[in-house]
C-alpha cells in the first residue's frame, strides 16, 4: 500500500532584510520536502538553516516569495490549518490568562460545538496532561515543564492530522523529556503525522522516521530510516570505525599522503586513541595492513550500524563547523 | 462568531488583569479629585476650572494609555509569539485584530465611565446636580479619541516596534492637538510648505475636534448645534474606519517571523 502524501512543501523561497541598511538575508533557497501521512519526519540543522522559517510557513505566519505549500493536495488555508496542531520552542502565554481560559480560547478557534462538549473536552485533556488539578491556575505562575504541558494540551486538543513541533524538548528537565517522548510516541501510535524540529539528536534517532538537513536554507540531505536495524542511511555518513593508539592527528595525515591511503570521512580523538571513520568497507580495511606495519595498535575495527546516535553526531559536529 | 467572542473575551481578560488596570482606573479618579481641590482654591469660576484640569486629566490619563496598551496587545502577542498558536488555527488575522481592538475599546469604556461616574459624585457633592446634556456628550466625544488612538497605535505597532508605536502614536496626538492652533495663529509665519503641512494637518488630523466644551466656550455658544455634532461623528467613524482598516489590512500581509 502506496502512504499518502500529507503536506508538500514545493520549491519554497524566503529572502528577509532584517534592517534597512542591510543586505538581504536568504532564508530558504528552493526548499523541497514531502511529509508523508502517517511518518515522523525531523528537521534538522544549525542555528538559521531554515527550520523555524519553515515551520511557520507552514502554519501560514510567514508567505514563501517562491513555490507553494500544499496539505492534502489543497493551497494551505484557513481550512487546513484546522487539522494542524502547534507547539512553539518556547512557549508563551498571554499573561493573567488560567489554564483553563487558554484551552478554552482554543478550542472556540476550532468551532468545536456545544458548551458541554468543550467543556468535556478540556477536562479530558488536562487529565491527560496531568494539570487536572491546576486548571484554574495562571499559566504564567507555572514552572517551565507544566507550561510545556498546557502547550502540548493546547497543540493536541483539536486531535490534529499534523503535529507541528519545533524544540518540544527546549529547556526541560529530564523527567520533562521523557513525558514529551512518551506523548510524541503515543500520537505516533495513533497515526499522527509529526514534524519534529529538534537539536535533540537521541530524540531524532529514536522518534523519527525520517529526516532532512538544511544549511543555510537548503535541504543537504534526506534519509529515511532503512529497515536493516532502523538506522539513517546518509551519504558519507561514517559508518566503519577504526580506532588506532600511537600516532597524533599530524603524523596521520602525513602517514596517509605518503602511503596514498584513503581519506576518512571523520576523525577524532578519544584519550589516547585517534577515530576514523569511513562510509565504505574497503576504505576502512586498506588501512589496517599500514597501520600494523608501522607499529601502531589497532584497538577496535568494524562495522557501526547500532550507533545511529554518535554516527549522527560525527556527522553534525562536521555539517555545522562549515 | 464563536472564534471572534473568545478571542475578545482572551484580550479583555489579558487587559482587565493587567498590572496597571487598577493603578490606572485610580489615576483618573484621583485626577478628578485633584481638579475638584484645585477649582475651590481658585477664585475663578468653580465649573470652569473644574472642567479644564478635569477634562485635561481626562484625555490625557485615557489617551496614554490606549496608546500604551495599543502597542503593547500587538508588540507583546508578536515578541512573546503567544498568537503564534491562535494564528496557527483556522481564524483570519482580521478577526483576531479586530477582537483585540474591540476587548481594548471595552476596557477604555470601563475606565471612562469609572471617570465619568466619578465626576458625578464630585459635582453632586459640590451642589451642582449632575453633568448637563452637552457635558456628557463631551465626555463621549473624549473617549472617541481615546478610541482613536488605540487604533492608531495598534496600526503603527504592526508596523514597528514596541517604543517607536508609542513615540509615534504620542507625537501624532501632540501634533493632532498643536498643528490646528498654528494654522489659526495670526502670528507665526510660514513659508508655503509648511502652511500645507500645517493645514492639511488641521484639517484631517485636527484633535480639537473632540474638545466640544472648549469649542462652545470660544463661540460664546452653550448648545451644539446638531450639524455640527453629525459633521463632528462622521469625521470620527471615517477616520477610525481607515485606521482600523489599514491596521488589519498591514497585520494580515506581515511576515510574523
């Protein structure tokens, strides 16, 4: 069975100028991604790659100068943004305002009919969330994590197709984190397509299905989550690790130039021990018989196809120092 | 509807829970007591005096505080992003502008008419009955201004920031009130530009206008006359109308990044 596409972002183009005097800012170049019904989908990348410009495009608060966004086939509309829920990075609520006050305001936006219904409605959600017995406190008073809570309430109550969040775990505790975990992975049960804009990168591995880099406004590289172990294929992504012990960075690279060795992918250094990472098998292996020649341990060799996370993270520290 | 009444109902109670509600509610009041003192230890005319620092205290108090929570109900909901989820929702940016211009509306009607009933017990209390008919149609021509002023200063805040919507809203006003006294001024010269200026100021833009007691006084007049008050409305509903429109019209095509 063929998934649906649900949103289809098309060629989208941004240029902001942030002052008057100052050059325009490229925000989004020809950005292309489709979501499909169903999948979890992270956005990834550094400070200003696009994300949130992005996200708020797609909740219709920025107008793209190029290209078009589509949900279920239809130009983004008042419509279709009934069927989109929302949770901010940092969540703000207007000051004096209950909890209660909130959801309600909320809900009446979505022509959910019936006082009784409504009123049912927000009970049932702030028991989910936990705030059954703060209903009536001001939301500003709260701490950082039951606010998170009132915006997960408000971003779930009108039970969306399409959960948009950017930075659901910014400044959370712990316990915090593993409650939002445990709601993203419970609406993913339920079939709810998710955007999730994150820095969070065990979050990303284990929560989503599929992701898309952007630098600088551009989409630099999608993946979606093969089925051999659920790990991202990216391309030159590190994947073969070869940890040696006995030569510095300096003396490697002159050691690779002489003998006309492969170039790693990644590299760094662990204590004593260098890391080099490589995409391929056969890059890898060429360098063990060298190595051993030289004098230099081979402390570890092989394939890493558990280790999504730091595969990731090696990957990132790379991406975002350019 | 339903969107439109909840939204109002957010933004009314987000100003009646406001800090500076209660202390600014008690500003007028005190003002009107001020100018109670103040007309017994004259030796002018008691009403008179009354009148003027009253009604001064009066514009002045609502005005800079229409002004001020215009700015803010726009600046703070964009800065804090609070309407970034209502925005997300099916609702049109016209209908959550207009909700909180209504809510504000609310608010300064509240506030004036704690003014006006506290002006009632002064004159009661000073044994001169209460506010005759044209009395209390000025007190309703000051509050249009307030009216007008909150949604000048929610358009200039959709166009700027938070301190340049106040500083402008408060120079627009200042000008509003100043700008019809130069063009009558026999003497102040002005070279042609500035005359233009000047007049297409006074004629547009003229502050004066919601000053009905101080018109009345200078024409020797002790009734409005019924064309002028009609002239007077059309003028306010005309000016507000614009305001309001190029305020949603500038809200709903900005980028709210």
């Amino acid at each position: 069975m063929t998934q649906q596409i649900l949103l289809q972002i098309d060629s989208i183009s941004k240029t902001f100028r942030p002052e008057v005097f100052q050059p325009p800012v490229k925000s989004l170049q020809s950005l292309t991604i489709d979501f499909t019904d169903g999948e979890c989908t992270g956005l990834v990348g550094h400070n200003g790659a696009g994300k949130t410009t992005t996200i708020r495009m797609i909740l219709g608060l920025i107008s793209p100068d190029k290209g078009s966004i589509k949900f279920r086939g239809q130009p983004l509309s008042k419509t279709s943004r009934s069927s989109i829920g929302y949770l901010a990075e940092s969540v703000k609520f207007p000051s004096g305002l209950t909890c209660r006050e909130i959801l309600t305001t909320h809900i009446s936006l979505f022509r959910i009919k019936g006082n009784k219904e409504r009123k049912e409605l927000i009970q049932e959600t702030l028991e989910k969330v936990g705030l059954q017995a703060f209903a009536d406190r001001k939301a500003k008073s709260m701490s950082k994590g039951m606010q998170q809570r009132l915006a997960w309430a408000q971003a779930t109550i009108h039970e969306p197709d399409l959960l948009v969040l950017d930075e659901p775990f910014s400044g959370l505790d712990p316990v915090g984190r593993m409650n939002m975990k445990n709601w993203i992975l419970s609406e993913k049960r339920r079939g709810l397509t998710i955007i999730l804009c994150t820095h969070e990168l065990p979050q990303i591995t284990s929560l989503c299905d599929n992701i898309h880099i952007l630098r600088q406004g551009k989409l630099v590289y999608s993946s979606s989550k093969n089925n051999r172990g659920g790990t991202f294929e990216i391309k030159n992504l590190p994947r073969y690790f070869l940890d040696i012990s006995g030569p510095d960075a300096k003396e490697l690279s002159q050691f690779k130039d002489l003998k006309n060795l492969p170039q790693w992918t990644s590299q760094h250094s662990e204590g004593f021990l260098l890391r080099l990472g490589f995409s391929d098998y056969h890059s890898a292996a060429s360098w063990l018989s060298p190595c051993l020649q030289m004098g230099w341990v081979i402390v570890r060799f092989g394939d890493d196809n558990s280790a999504t996370e730091e595969q990731l993270l090696t990957y990132f520290k790379e991406e975002f120092s350019q | 509807m339903i969107a439109f009444i909840a939204l109002y109902r957010e933004a009314f109670i987000w100003l009646r829970r406001d800090k500076i509600f209660g202390p600014i509610l008690m500003a007028g009041v005190v003002i009107s007591l001020f100018a109670n003192i103040a007309s017994n230890w004259t030796i002018e005319e008691f009403s008179r005096i009354l009148f003027d620092v009253g009604i001064a205290g009066f514009r002045i108090t609502g005005g800079l505080i229409a002004i001020l929570w215009g700015s803010r109900m726009i600046h703070d909901a964009i800065a804090e992003r609070s309407l970034d989820p209502r925005l997300a929702s099916p609702i049109s940016r016209n209908t959550w502008y207009l909700a909180r211009y209504c809510a504000l509306a609310t608010v300064l009607f509240i506030m004036g008419l704690a003014y006006f009933l506290a002006w009632q017990v002064i004159m009661h209390l000073n044994g001169q009955g209460l506010t005759s008919h044209i009395q209390n149609w000025a007190f309703g021509m000051l509050f249009f201004e307030w009216l007008i002023l909150a949604a000048l200063s929610m358009l200039l805040a959709t166009l700027s920031g938070f301190g340049m919507s106040l500083f402008s809203t408060t120079a627009l006003w200042i000008i509003g009130i100043f700008a019809p006294l130069v063009a009558a001024s026999k003497d102040i010269q002005l070279d042609p530009l500035q005359a233009v200026v000047i007049n297409l100021f006074s004629s547009i833009w003229n502050f004066h206008r919601f000053n009905i007691l101080d018109d009345l006084a200078i024409s020797g007049q002790n009734i409005l006359q019924y064309d002028d008050l009609v002239s007077r409305l059309l003028w306010i509903i005309s000016l507000l109308a614009t305001l309001l429109v190029a305020g949603t019209w500038r809200f709903t095509e900005r980028d709210l990044n």
